[in-house]
C-alpha cells in the first residue's frame, strides 16, 4: 500500500483495492495508490450532502479566505506539487512548476470575485432581488493533461459558491489530486472537499446519482456526452470543457521568423496535449513554404526527453492509449501529406514522438480534421481571407484559435469571424482566471473562470416583496 490516500469526510482512507500509476517518460510503474469502490463513492456523496448546508452557511468571505489557505497550502509544497506532475503526467519540470503557480494563481483571484445581490426594483410598490443560492453536491472530473490546475479550476468555484465537491481525477495522473486532498484536509471542513479516485468505472454511478446537483467535466467530447447523458434523468446542470481543434491563421504580413516561434510554442506545450493548443495552422501561401521551413527547424531542434531531465522541452505523451493514438496520426500524416520534420516515436523506454510537423495537407484529411492531442502540426496553405474563414468554421469544434498579422485591424475583423469561444490576435492560449473561457459547437457547454464560471456553480432565485 502507498502512502497516498483519499479524502472522505474529512479523512485520509484507503481505497477498496490500489492501482499502480505509470510514469510516461518510462513505461513503467512508479508507486501504487488507493481505488474506490462504489460503495466508497457513496460514502464520499453522503459526506458531502452532510456538510453542504453548514458549509453554505458560512460568510462568503470566511469561504474567500479558504481559497487564500489552499493557494497557501499549495505554494508551500511547490516542488512536490512539481515532481509528481512530471512523473505521472509527463510534462518537462519547468512547465509542472508553471502549473502550480497558475493553480494558486488563480486560487487567489477566485478569492476576489463576489457575487452579490442584483437589485431589480426597490420602491414603494415592491422590492426585487436577484440572488445567487449554491446547488449542493457538485462532482468533478477531470483530464489527465493539467492534473492539478484544472482540479482547482473545480475546487475554487464550486466552494465559493457555497457548494460541496467530490473530486474524481483521471485513472492515470490520481497522485497529484491525493497530494491536493492531504492539503485540502486541513484547510476545509469534514466533507466539503472529497477526492476519490478510480480506473475509469465510477463516473457514470457519480453523474447519475440523484444527490448530485452540478457535474464539471474537463475531457473529451465523447465523455462529455456520454456525462450529459447520464445526468438527464435529474436534470443536473453541467458544465462541459471538451475538445477543440484549434485553428491558427498565419497571414502574409507576419515576421515568419517571430511569429512560427510562438506558433510553435503554442502548438507543443505539454507535448501537444491542451485543448486549446494550436492544433491545425493556416499559412498563407505567399509565406507557406518558409513558414513550413521555419516550423520543421525548430521542431528538428526541440529537446525531447524525460520531463525530470534539466533541457527538456517537451516530455512523453502521457499514457499509453494516447501514444498508440498519436501513432495511428502519424500514420494518416505520412500518408495524406509530407513529414518534413519528426514523425517517428523514439526508442527511450517511454512514450516519446518526435515532434511533426506535417505539410502539403487540406481538410478533410484526418490530420487536419480531426484534434490530435499530441506533437503533431499540419500546416494547410490558403489564398485568400474568405477561404480560410470558411476552413477554420467547417470544424464540429470550437473551443479557440487565434488570427497573426502586422495589420491588428484586419486580423480583429477575421477574429470576429471565427467560430469559437475564444479567439486572439497576435497570441494564443493567452487565458486567465478573470476571462471566461466556454466553447463553440461540440467543445463544451457553459463557462469556465471568471464571474460568469462562478455562476455556473449557483442556481438564480428571485425574491419578490410586495409593498
């Protein structure tokens, strides 16, 4: 047995059974942590049903401060934070430590939002108030890409709202989402925070259950779906953040040199493995050829390696059902356009591809369509503004993308035009936990970050005083 355990009203457990945890950047297991049961995930409901109406109860400023503690909480454990994420998820050292600092981050600034009564009328004939009352039990459940930011993109809101949560991360990266239930144990009341874990078979028992009131799911669109189905029967609210397939339209005018960096930056953090990352890029064809050029030497250049190793840029895919799918890109990729750089997995014991960079490619081609999540960039020459508008809509996703340019005026007026939640100019992935993020089409429902995320996670209720 580890040392790692859950977290069910208030204490630390053991699971039911254990399940070993691989680390990417080998293949192999690194430690074994606990496995719920169901019986265990009802366990984990009925405490947070318990605690949610005391916890509701506290003053919405003694809840702020709770987020300031658990930003605390996880700004003194920075480097054990850092080193679990690298070995379980994979991602190169600097960027496990960029993640926790994101996470307290924008802890702090959840700690800042209010939500106060909207007053609608108040005079001699009525008094009309719109207020925002919490929903109960909130379940979250979560991707493997950023275990511990997007844990706290659930914790934060749902408890400042005045809601309970039971936390369920994915089967392979749970460690990081135990090391946050040792330090939510001190900071919360007995179970307003739970954290559970599972190899992928408790999800459909906890978005059915009828004391659940809210499900937020960060994950694929297929899940996502199957979630939504699931909670019909109870009409629960949701908030779905799923894939995208996100479009980045390169016009003729950028400095090819500065602007295919940042491309390239935004296409392969954590190895390609964000929603929001630069999935497909749009070049105009006047530039295509050196923009193409200039992609494949940095791609060539890139350092690929254990994410524990000082000079990693880019770490494993983080598990092995993702590796054999990114396989099966590279396979369509050689096959519909031309590798001009990567395009082959490395033998390092662990789940490692050469960062690819894939021309000569259109729509309709798998590589082009379809979201790779992982260190694949097909690069699709266009001619004209119409044309490329027209290309970056027929997705079924629209989660971001973003529109390059020296002429800010003209790139704005393509980025108005473009299908999705969030689109940006001369940057990309430029998020915050003060901007909402939501999703076009098959990307999502409702609204992460922000006032608006917070609401998600109450239900309205409108006091009506006659006078």
């Amino acid at each position: 047995m580890s040392d790692y355990k859950m977290l069910i009203g208030g204490a630390l457990v053991e699971g039911a059974d254990t399940m070993e945890v691989i680390n990417p950047a080998t293949g192999e297991g690194f430690t074994s942590v606990p496995r719920a049961s169901q019986a265990q995930a009802e366990q984990a409901i009925a405490a947070a049903k318990q605690a949610q109406p005391g916890w509701a109860a506290v003053p919405f400023a003694e809840r702020q401060a709770k987020l300031n503690e658990l930003a605390d909480g996880i700004a003194a454990r920075t480097e054990d934070f850092a080193r679990i994420l690298t070995m379980e998820q994979g991602k190169p050292t600097a960027e496990a430590m960029g993640e926790v600092a994101w996470t307290e981050g924008f802890l702090r600034h959840y700690a800042t939002l209010e939500l106060p009564d909207r007053i609608i009328q108040d005079d001699e004939s009525g008094y009309i108030a719109v207020k925002h009352r919490p929903l109960g039990v909130v379940v979250g459940i979560i991707a493997w890409n950023f275990p511990l930011l997007v844990a706290c993109w659930k914790i934060g809101p749902a408890v400042l709202a005045g809601n309970s949560i039971v936390l369920k991360p994915a089967p392979t990266t749970p460690v990081t989402a135990l090391l946050l239930g040792e330090v939510c144990k001190d900071i919360f009341p007995a179970g307003v925070v739970n954290i559970i874990t599972d190899a992928n078979d408790l999800g459909p028992y906890l978005t059915s259950h009828p004391d659940v009131a809210k499900v937020g799911f960060t994950g694929s669109t297929a899940t996502g779906k199957r979630i939504m189905g699931s909670t019909a029967d109870t009409l629960k609210r949701v908030t779905l953040e799923l894939g995208g397939n996100d479009p980045a339209i390169v016009l003729a005018d950028v400095d090819v040199r500065a602007t295919a960096q940042q491309i390239f930056n935004n296409a392969f953090i954590n190895c390609g493995q964000v929603c929001l990352a630069v999935k497909r890029a749009y070049v105009h064809e006047d530039i295509y050829d050196a923009m193409c050029e200039e992609l494949a030497r940095l791609a060539e250049e890139a350092v690929v390696d254990d994410g524990l190793r000082q000079g990693t840029q880019i770490g494993p895919i983080q598990n092995k059902a993702q590796f054999e799918k990114v396989q099966g890109f590279l396979e369509t990729a050689k096959r519909d356009g031309k590798v001009i750089a990567g395009g082959e997995v490395m033998d390092k014991g662990g789940y490692f591809v050469r960062p690819t960079i894939v021309r000569d490619v259109t729509d309709g081609d798998q590589i082009v369509d379809q979201e790779q999540f992982g260190p694949i960039l097909p690069v699709i020459s266009f001619a004209n503004d119409e044309d490329v508008i027209a290309r970056a809509n027929a997705s079924e996703y629209g989660l971001g993308g973003s529109v390059w340019s020296s002429d800010t005026d003209r790139a704005a007026a393509i980025a108005e035009r473009i299908e999705s939640g969030q689109v940006w100019v001369n940057q990309h992935m430029a998020i915050g936990p003060h901007i909402p993020m939501a999703g076009f089409k098959n990307s999502g429902l409702g609204v992460e970050q922000s006032v608006e995320g917070l609401a998600e996670y109450t239900q309205v209720q409108v006091v009506n005083i006659a006078r």
